[in-house]
C-alpha cells in the first residue's frame, strides 16, 4: 500500500519527463490552432492564448488528480511545460511574425453607416448580433455610428456620436483590419 501511494507520488519514468513536455506543447498547440480556425466567439473576453493556456492547465490538474496512470510528479511537470510555454510566448510576443501568430487582430464590422457583410461572416457575427450592440450602445440613428469593431477578445465595441461631422481619431483605429 505504502509503495504504491509512493509510485502515484513520485514516479517517473526516464523516457516521461520528455513525453509530458512534447504532449503539453503538442495538445497546447493544437488547442490554440483550433480556437483561432474556429473562432473566439465564446470565449469573450479572452485571447486564443489566454484561452489555451486555461484549458491545458484544467486539464493537466483534472488528469493528475482523476488519473491512476499520471503521478504527480508528472502532473507538476506537465504544468511546468505549459507555463514555461506561457512565459516563452509572453517573450516572442515583441516580435510582430509571433504576435500575429498567437493574438486575434480586431476586425471593423461598420465604417460609418456601412455593414461590411464580408467582415461579419469573418468574425461570425450575424446582423442581429451587430443591431443588438448597436442598441446596447444607445446609437438611435445610423449616423451616429462612425465605425463598429470586433475586438481581439470577441467583444464588439461600437465607436459613435450625436454629432454627424465628428471623425473618429486615426489611433483608434490602430491596427484594425479593414
């Protein structure tokens, strides 16, 4: 009994140590890759990244808790690998190859008083959703809008004003995909 409460403890394999640290980095990775194919919508309020890295670590927990094959040891290592991941990243994100690869980019759903339709089928966002923000933005007339965006973190934001010949500043659209 006390030998096998040791082995779930304490044991690892020669060969585990480097399977854990490649299963962590390929699951991560792959993690990532689908957010970003298949769209952030329900995660508001999170990157892609930011995302991955809350669910590799539920999962790493959940599997070295719940798992009679995985000890804690490796459960420790495997959550090591994420967040060395996680710190690696933070590093490679002064480099803009690597930002675009791993953060969302903001998309313009409205310039002005134009639905770019094309847009909306990007972010997967339908018409009703963008009428609905429109509302919760208070915007009574049309004109009033000067651009409408979907954030990096899934969120739309609605840039407007009671005042017609008010141009939105260039800095605010920054980096914002047409």
């Amino acid at each position: 009994m006390t030998s096998e409460i040791s082995k779930k403890l304490f044991d690892l394999g020669s060969d585990s140590f480097v399977i854990i640290c490649l299963t962590a980095l390929g699951t991560f990775v792959a993690l990532m890759v689908y957010t970003r194919i298949f769209g952030k919508r329900s995660f508001s309020k999170m990157s892609s990244f930011d995302f991955s890295m809350t669910v590799a670590i539920g999962s790493i927990i959940a599997t070295t808790v719940v798992s009679s094959s995985v000890t804690l040891v490796q459960g420790i290592i495997g959550l090591g690998a994420v967040y060395l991941i996680q710190l690696t990243a933070a590093f490679a994100r002064r480099y803009d190859w690597f930002k675009t690869m791993v953060d969302n980019q903001p998309l313009l759903l409205m310039d002005e008083s134009t639905i770019l339709y094309e847009n909306l089928k990007k972010a997967r966002v339908t018409k009703e959703d963008l009428i609905s923000k429109l509302r919760e933005a208070n915007v009574l007339n049309i004109s009033q809008v000067k651009a409408v965006v979907f954030e990096a973190t899934g969120d739309i934001s609605v840039l407007h004003s009671d005042k017609e010949n008010l141009e939105v500043e260039d800095w605010l659209l920054e980096g914002v995909k047409e």
